[in-house]
C-alpha cells in the first residue's frame, strides 16, 4: 500500500520523523506541506496517509489548519498524524485535527507524540549534551515502532493526547501575523541565513536592518539557524541555546517552499 507523509517543520524535529519514516516505510513519499498549498487543488491520492507537524502554541500550526481546509483524500484507509514537541502539552491539537477531517469524512486512525528538544520559548531550557542526545535517541526509537504500527495499520491513540490534556486548548492561541517581537542584537554579519531558511519567505533584509514582514507562522527556523544566535524573541530567548535538529541542514527547511 502506497504512503504519502505531509510534514511541516521549522526547526528540523518533524522533517526528521518524516524522513526516518519514508526511510522505513516502503512505497511512501514525502511531501512538504506548504509547497503542495502553491499548487492548490490538493488531492491525496494514497491510501495510507500522514500528516507530520510540531505543536504551535498548545494546537496545530496555522499552515497545517489551511492544509486541512484545502485537500481533499480521494482513497484514504488509514489516516494518522504525528506531533513533535517538547512539552506534552497538546491542548486542543487532536481535536482540531479531527475537527477538520471530520468535515470531509475523513476518520483519524492513529495519532502519536515524539518529543523533542523544544525549539519555542518559553519551553527552552539548558540541556547537557548527554541529555539532548538522549531526547534523539528516544525519538528514533518511538519512529522505529510508530513505523511497524502504521504499516500494521493500527489503530492507536498516544496518551498524551488525553482529556486533562485538551482542558488546554482553553489558552490555545493562532499564531501567526505581523510580528514586531524579534530583533537583532550586536553582531549580526548580514549572512542572509534567517531570510534563506525561512519557509514563508517573510524576511528581507534592508540595508543594516532585518525586517519581518506581515506572514510570521512563529516556527522560529530564523532564531535558531542563526550563524552568529543573535535574532532574539521579545526577551524570553536571551541566554537560551539555539537548537535545530542535528540531521537538518537549513536548505532542507527552505526546500519546503518547493514541491
């Protein structure tokens, strides 16, 4: 049976379940979520079907709601979602994927949670390396038996996806907009790199000045793939580590643009 994985990533943790998992997984391929939104209408023609994303502010990221809103399945047989985050904190994730699948009678079969080393504030701590490579270590090993569940097709909800848990979705909030909250500190050498990674293509450089332009999904790929870890969000990312998945390289979160 033929797999079609969607993933949206900003700092790499998702885009590396998706390509542990197309790896794993035969006759699967993997599709950057907001390339396939340039060539609307979406239509899934695999009957085994993923959809790869980190929790944005306790709910799924804007781009994956419009995903949602947008693609039609035409075979679907077993639909799963899987979430990468570092708190598992899902507030109303679940429910608002289901929420829009239910709206085109599509059923949820499977839903997992992989955490990762967080990449948005304020859940970034200081970690020691030998805590960080444990968290990746972890992650690889729940791929691996997501992987066997979905080729066994199995039915399956993860824990974390509980009741207690959607009490959060109270403080669920959109993100995305004209943002002012980031800066550049002292240091900035003008490489380009946070206008390159960004997937939405929301930054442009003028003259000694970075400008964030009205389209900010909050992925934070810009701050953590800094050269010089001098772009800060309000004062919450002072003093914190910058850290983008080790296996992902900034084109590869670029390249999401493309299809």
């Amino acid at each position: 049976m033929n797999t079609a994985l969607y993933y949206f990533s900003g700092t790499g943790n998702s885009l590396s379940v998706a390509q542990s998992l197309n790896t794993l997984i035969k006759e699967s391929e993997l599709y950057p979520i907001i390339g396939c939104l340039k060539q609307k209408p979406v239509q899934i023609k695999a009957q085994r079907v993923g959809i790869i994303f980190p929790i944005h502010f306790m709910t799924i990221p804007c781009v994956v709601k419009e995903f949602l809103t947008e693609v039609s399945f035409l075979h679907p047989k077993y639909v799963f979602v899987i979430v990468t985050g570092a708190s598992p904190k899902l507030g109303n994730t679940l429910s608002q994927v289901e929420k829009y699948l239910n709206k085109i009678n599509v059923n949820l079969n499977a839903a997992y949670f992989v955490p990762m080393i967080a990449a948005h504030f304020p859940y970034i701590r200081i970690s020691k390396a030998k805590d960080t490579n444990e968290i990746y270590k972890a992650a690889k090993e729940k791929v691996i038996e997501i992987s066997l569940n979905i080729i066994n097709q199995k039915n399956e909800i993860d824990k974390e996806f509980s009741v207690v848990g959607n009490i959060k979705q109270l403080i669920s909030k959109e993100a995305k907009g004209n943002q002012n909250h980031f800066s550049v500190g002292e240091g900035c050498i003008r490489c380009g790199y946070c206008m390159q990674v960004c997937p939405f293509q929301n930054i442009r450089l003028h003259g000694k000045q970075v400008q964030w332009l009205d389209n900010c999904h909050y992925c934070f790929a810009c701050l953590h793939f800094c050269s010089q870890s001098v772009i800060q969000y309000k004062n919450l990312s002072i003093g914190k580590p910058r850290q983008h998945h080790p296996s992902i390289l900034l084109n590869d979160i670029a390249l999401q643009r493309d299809i």
